[in-house]
C-alpha cells in the first residue's frame, strides 16, 4: 500500500491501494511510447505491456527496452486477437497470481498518458467516490484540455484510456467482449456494468493526454475515420446495444448518431465507394452478430 496525498480541503493522505498500469501495443512508433509510460512508470506498483504487434522488429525493441525498467512487465501475445482480448490477458494474470480485490487496475492505449501527479489524483478519486456511492465501478480522465467542469460527474460510457477500476469491480463486471475485436469495446463494458446497477463516472480534474501520435483528421469539426475501421463502428455498436443497452430510448439515440455519421462520411469524405461498402458490411454483420476480426 502507498500513501498518496489526498487533494481536498482538509488536505489529509490517504492509503492508495496498489496500482497496476495495462496498456496494449500495436506496431507502435517505440520512441513515442516508452516516453509516454516515462510520464508514470516510476509512480506505479507495475505496468503490464500486452504487445499485439505483427512486425518483429518492432516488437524486439519494445522487448529490448522494457528491459531497462524493472517495473514493466512485457508480453508478446502470439496472435492478434484484439484489444479486449489484450486487455484480458492482463487481468486474467492479475486474477490467477491472486492479486488483491483493492488492487487499482488503470487502463492506457500506446499513445496516451497521464501526468504522474494527476494519476495519483484520479486514484484518489476512485476511492473517494466510491465512499460516497457504492454504485461508483470505473472513473474515466477527461480527454477535453478545455474542460469547464469541475470534479466528478456521472457518464452512460467512458473510453478505456484513462480510466481505472478496482480488480474487485472490474470481476463483478467481467471481462471486456473480445468478440468485438476493435471499437466500442470499452463502452460495451460501461453500458454492461450500468445494466448491472453500477455507475462510471468522468473525472474533469484529471486530463488525459490522447493520441499523442498525431490527431484524427477532421473535416467540418468532425472526425473522418479510416474506412476500414467504419466497419467494426457499425458492426460493434450495433451489437453492443443489442447485448448491453441500458434502455430502447438509448438505443434509439445511437442509431440516430449512426444515421448522421454515415451521412457525413459518405457525402463529405473521400472513398465514398468504400466508405459505403464497409458500413453496410457492418451494420448487415452487427444485425446478424458476426463478430471477430473482420476476414
């Protein structure tokens, strides 16, 4: 246990359970991401390095310098199953070496970070708002630098990155849908865990550094995907509401969201033709619950 200091009024400290970073790799550029663990490596109890990456080289030079850090524990899985299943591969270790229910599991993607003093906040405010509401499972940092609100608030979903749980909660849970491969994959668990009777909530104090590796590409304000990842959108969000909807009113909202964003990636984006194929794809396999790595 490591005491961290308590950020309120009182300004007291508290016991912090122990805190185990997972983050999953994909052909990342290797320099960017070992400057990004340097942010919080030294600040956490272990940082589980789930390596999916198909390009040897690069996977010898995350192996080679993970080395330099004692704390970091690196694992090149043998096939590309996703990044639920990655995810997965680091709890199940957590849970089969019977790591503690108070254990802090903190969740990044290869190109985010958090600064090693806030981390230790948003731990802090797991454990604070948990007191408070018991219902409380995950809290997720904000991604917006221009964030006007302040503390906590309660969210329907959160992203993966940046957000942290407690080993026990993350058991009553379960483990992240590995059918889903890509996308989505994080707001299914939220959306299961509210089906469940828990809450995850979004830490406005606490900024997450995301996609350190360059910005998504916009055109208008809005967000042009990659056409190949228009697919698993479709596919995983239609699947994931039939699994894990709260509600048919929430459901009905996403469709609508999906509705627009085929609009704009088909009228204003290039590749239009492609951008066609894979959305109808998804939304045809999504209906018929075709999951997995798009073939």
């Amino acid at each position: 246990m490591k005491q961290y200091k308590q950020l309120h009024q009182d300004d007291t400290y508290m016991t912090c359970p122990s805190i185990y970073v997972i983050v999953v790799t994909f052909n990342p550029r290797v320099m960017d991401l070992f400057n990004n663990l340097s942010k919080f490596c030294a600040s956490v109890n272990k940082v589980f390095l789930v390596d999916n990456s198909d390009d040897s080289l690069i996977c010898e030079q995350i192996k080679s310098k993970a080395k330099n850090h004692s704390n970091i524990f690196y694992r090149r899985l043998e096939s590309n199953n996703g990044i639920g299943s990655a995810q997965n591969e680091a709890v199940r270790y957590l849970i089969d070496n019977k790591y503690g229910d108070d254990d802090l599991l903190l969740f990044f993607d290869q190109d985010s970070y958090i600064e090693k003093k806030q981390l230790l906040n948003l731990a802090n405010h797991l454990i604070l708002e948990k007191k408070k509401n018991r219902k409380v499972i995950m809290l997720g940092a904000t991604t917006n630098s221009s964030d006007s609100e302040i503390g906590t608030t309660i969210a329907s979903h959160i992203i993966s990155s940046g957000s942290i749980v407690s080993l026990g909660d993350f058991k009553k849970v379960g483990y992240f849908d590995e059918e889903l491969f890509i996308d989505f994959i994080d707001f299914a668990w939220c959306w299961k865990a509210q089906t469940l009777g828990y809450q995850v909530m979004m830490d406005h104090d606490v900024f997450l550094h995301h996609q350190t590796t360059g910005q998504l590409r916009t055109i208008l304000g809005k967000g042009i995907d990659n056409p190949d990842r228009l697919y698993y959108v479709y596919r995983n969000l239609i699947v994931s509401l039939k699994r894990y909807s709260p509600s048919f009113s929430f459901s009905f909202g996403w469709y609508r969201h999906l509705f627009m964003k085929a609009v704009f990636q088909i009228v204003v984006a290039e590749s239009k033709k492609k951008r066609t194929v894979m959305i109808v794809k998804g939304i045809w396999h999504g209906m018929n619950d075709v999951t997995g790595k798009y073939k």
